[in-house]
C-alpha cells in the first residue's frame, strides 16, 4: 500500500498562534488527499478534500479561512490552522487515495494541542 | 445522517475467542467496503476489504462477510488476540466519497 507521513507527529502551540501540518505521500503521486479530524474515542470527520493545483474542496461547517489546505504538488499537501484556539485540539489525519483503485492509506496522525 | 451505521460501539472478547462486529448501509452506489484498524495515537491502517460482487473475504484470522440484499458487511477476527485490541472502522465508498461508521473499541483480554 501507500506510505503517507505527517509532520509533525505532535505540535504545542499558545492560543493564537497557526500551525502548518504537513502530509506527504512518499512512494506516489496523489492527485486527491484528505483531510480528517478525530476528537477522542470518535469517528473520523472529513474536513476537506486537496486536489493538487486547485482549491480544496471543504466540508459542511468547516471554516476555509481557518483551515488552510494547500496541495502544491503530487506528494505534499499542507493543513495550516490559522489562529488556533483550544476547541481545535484534535487528532488530524490525512490520506491519499491510490491512483485507479478505491483504497484510502491514512497518515500516522497529527496530535495539536492549543493551550 | 449517517451513511453506515457499525455496532457495537465496543467489544470485550476472551483471547481465543471469535469478535465480530457488524455494519449496515443504505446506498446501493457502494462498491468498495473496507476495514481499518487504529492503534491509540496513530492513524487507521486499511486491514481488509471487499467488493459487492462477492460473499465472503478471509485473509488470515480476519474475514469480511457480504450481505449484499441485506446492504450488511461483518467483520470477524478469528482466535482474537489481546494484540487486536485497537479500533476498529468499516467504511463504504463510491468513487471518491468515502463513508465511515463510527468505530468499535475491541478489548481483547488475556
């Protein structure tokens, strides 16, 4: 399957403050990667859909102005949070679809914490 | 409205024992239905899936049952072991659209 990373693997930041997630799909180009959010002992909510050279596609509820997703090339899309506040403590992930075929591969996951 | 609904929300099992955990749709669009296991603090790891054009998937201890005019998808883990303690997510998907239940918290205990 496809290898995806994030970095950072955990990130403290004051109130305030943004924060840029990286996620990188290392052994493919992905035109399409997702964005998900996991509070604890939840299900994962999709946040956004990145395409590679156009705007994202969000979610219902999901701000555009916070949440900034840019896919500037076939291995790297970036979820910036802009002035981070405590409620956007959560578990991110991302997740590139293999090219032709249905399977999802998911990063190991973004902790950010806000204090 | 949740597209695929999973129960139980959690699971105990004796090791040795058989976990099965079930999940159900509504949308006959779907066509690919996996399975994924999340470990605490890391991200889901696809385990297994299956095509509506078959009954039944095994791949070692883990095998996914079909239902298709029932629109039902089960997930069995076989002699469970207390490694497979994680959550586990089943999902239905059409195209790009990928739909996600809400989890089982499995507990396997020595």
């Amino acid at each position: 399957g496809a290898v995806v990373s994030q970095h950072p693997s955990w990130v403290i930041c004051k109130s305030g403050t943004s924060v840029k997630i990286e996620c990188r799909s290392l052994d493919f180009q992905a035109t399409t990667m997702f964005w998900y959010r996991q509070f604890p002992k939840q299900s994962l909510m999709l946040m956004a859909t990145s395409n590679e050279g156009s705007k994202a596609t969000y979610e219902q509820g999901v701000e555009k102005d916070k949440f900034l997703i840019n896919h500037a090339s076939l291995t790297l899309s970036t979820l910036t949070v802009t002035s981070a506040h405590p409620e956007d403590s959560s578990f991110y992930i991302c997740s590139v679809v293999a090219g032709g075929s249905w399977e999802q591969f998911f990063g190991p996951g973004t902790r950010l914490t806000v204090l | 409205q949740q597209q695929v609904k999973q129960s139980p929300q959690s699971l105990i099992v004796q090791k040795g024992g058989i976990s099965i955990i079930n999940c159900a749709y509504e949308n006959t669009a779907f066509d690919y239905f996996p399975w994924y296991q999340q470990f605490p603090g890391k991200g889901p790891a696809l385990l297994i899936a299956i095509r509506p054009d078959v009954s039944e998937k095994k791949e070692g201890r883990f095998t996914i049952s079909f239902n298709k005019s029932a629109k039902q998808f089960s997930l069995h883990i076989m002699d469970s072991q207390p490694g497979d303690s994680a959550t586990y997510f089943c999902a239905a998907t059409s195209g790009n659209q990928f739909y996600f239940g809400t989890g089982t918290s499995l507990t396997v205990i020595p």
